[in-house]
C-alpha cells in the first residue's frame, strides 16, 4: 500500500470511530423524581441503570402538586451529569396524564390545564430541560374536531409564555376518546400550533401497536411520519413492549420480548439509522416491585434477549 493510500486509510478510520461516538445510542428508562433529592435522585437512579439520558415527572404523575425546583440540587445534578457524559439536552420531562387540552366542557378545569402547563414549562426552564413530553388529550364526546381545535388553542396559549421548551405530543394508543393516535391527527395539531419551533412528537411502540401500526414494518411508518409531520418533529421514543394484540387501543405496556411485539422488533426500531440522536426512554411495567431498567438497558445493549427477566427480584 502507497503512503497516501495508507493515510487515506488512517483518517477514514478516524472518521468513523469518531461518528460512532457522536452517534451513541442515547438509552434510558422512567426515573423517580422526589422533592428532597428532585433531579439529584433522579439521575442517580438512572446512573444506577447504566442510562445515558432519563425522563421523569416534576411530581406525582397523576397528581398535579408540585415542589418548588432546588437550584442547588438541580446544580449538584447537572455535574454528576457531566461527569458521567449525561447531556442535560437528552433528558425528557412528562407532563402529569391527568392534564386535558383537549376537553373544554368545564372551561374552569381547561384554564387549570392551560395554567399548569405554563408552570411546567418555567420548571423546564429553570432546570434547562428542552423537552416535554405530553398527551394530547382526550374529547370525551366532545368530538375529534372540537377536541384538536381546543388542543391548539391552549398549546398557543401556552407557548404564549414558552421560550425554551418543545412540547413534544406523544402518540397515543386510542383508548376512550384519546387524540393522538395517528399521525393525521397529529399532523392536524402541529399545522395549527403557531410556533413550530415549540412542538415535535414523541413515538410511542406500545401505544403505536395499540392504535394499529405494525411496528414489525416500522420503516413503513417512518415513511408515512416523514410523509405527514417530518421526521425532524420526532424527538423522544417510548420503547415498550405491548400485552395486547395490534390495533387493540389498550395502552397496557410489557417488558422488552415479553409482548406482541417482540425483542427484535424492538431492537430494529432502537438501532433505526434515522432515528439514531433521538433519546429512548423505557416505561415497561417494574418486575416483583423492582425496576427492570438495569436489565433490560443490558439487553438493549448486547441486543441478546434475557429470558430470566421475569425472574429478577
Ligand atoms: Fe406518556
Ligand atoms: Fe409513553
Ligand atoms: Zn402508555
């Protein structure tokens, strides 16, 4: 081989091994978020698990109390980060599900919602987190129009106050009256929010195979996403397994393998080239009260399915 060719060579390998390292699987899982520890807990627990990124509720999920956020805890938080090659841009924080945009019915408890988004939005901002994962809501009769239209208006409403944070809608799995369960109706959202650099989406697989998708063919649906919406809105993945059968609008999550959807069905949409900077964060259910995370976070990595998961604990 030529000295030229030779040196060709040695910077072709440079490149790549440094493309490997900017493209890092981002993985992570659901975290606790308490108020005497907040965000220092929290990346502590994913530490623990072997995550590179995490996403969590400022509060109880199905509550909407929340602490005041601790500027020392969160500073204390960041360097652990730091140290530990978290980037604070990957973290995901998830709004409380009982948050409705989309019923306007009693406008008391819509203007609640509105206003508690607002205030999510500033914690995001002082903690630094830019993404929000939220559920678009459901029209409990109201209808699907009516619903979407209420929809936008409180998310322009609340990028009224928003400088920093993207609200990232969450595809829902179609239970009851819920929105978001197809990426028309997710296209119709994004088309009336106003300022487009304040909304993208986060793709669930449970809720994806739920609501009908075949994420066997998950190519097809990054197609028909780029399609609609464009794949640059997309910036979180909820990887969960699903209990129930395609199309089954049931939202019940199961562990990575342990579902209708499968280990390498999972895995293909993990390692998804176009998807490669997105965050992944898993929300499958805990195993004998214990957080699979750790475990299942390994399996992702050797992509070897552990057929003892069910027995940790
Ligand atoms: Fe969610
Ligand atoms: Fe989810
Ligand atoms: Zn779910």
């Amino acid at each position: 081989m030529s000295v030229t060719k030779q040196i060709v060579c040695f910077f072709l390998v440079i490149i790549i091994q440094f493309k490997r390292v900017i493209n890092m699987l981002i993985i992570g899982s659901h975290v606790g978020f308490n108020s005497k520890e907040q965000l220092l807990g929290s990346t502590k627990e994913a530490l623990g698990y072997g995550s590179n990124t995490f996403m969590f509720y400022t509060g109880a999920p199905q509550n909407t109390v929340r602490t005041k956020i601790s500027l020392d805890k969160t500073k204390e938080a960041i360097e652990l980060m730091k140290k530990n090659n978290i980037k604070l841009e990957n973290i995901i924080v998830h709004a409380p599900y009982i948050v409705n945009l989309a019923n306007n019915k009693e406008i008391d408890k819509y203007k609640f919602s509105i206003n508690f988004l607002i205030d999510e939005v500033k914690r995001c901002e002082e903690i630094g987190i830019k993404y929000m994962v939220l559920h678009p809501g459901s029209h409990v009769g109201l209808g699907l129009d009516v619903g979407i239209n209420n929809i936008i208006n409180a998310l322009n409403e609340v990028n009224k106050h928003n400088d920093k944070v993207i609200i990232l809608l969450e595809t829902m799995a179609g239970k009851g009256s819920e929105i978001g369960t197809n990426f028309d109706e997710i296209a119709k959202i994004i088309e009336g929010v106003e300022d487009k650099s304040k909304i993208g989406i986060c793709l669930d697989t449970c809720h994806l195979n739920d609501s009908g998708y075949d994420i066997s063919k998950f190519d097809d649906i990054l197609d028909e996403l780029d399609e609609k919406i464009g794949l640059s809105f997309v910036h979180c993945v909820h990887v969960n397994d699903s209990k129930n059968i395609q199309g089954a609008r049931k939202d019940r999550h199961e562990n990575l393998g342990y579902g209708t959807i499968g280990f390498n069905n999972l895995i293909n949409v993990i390692y998804n080239e176009k998807l490669e900077n997105v965050p992944k964060i898993l929300e499958t259910p805990w195993i004998n009260e214990k957080p699979p995370y750790k475990e299942e976070i390994e399996m992702i990595k050797t992509k070897k399915f552990n057929d003892k998961l069910k027995e940790i604990g």
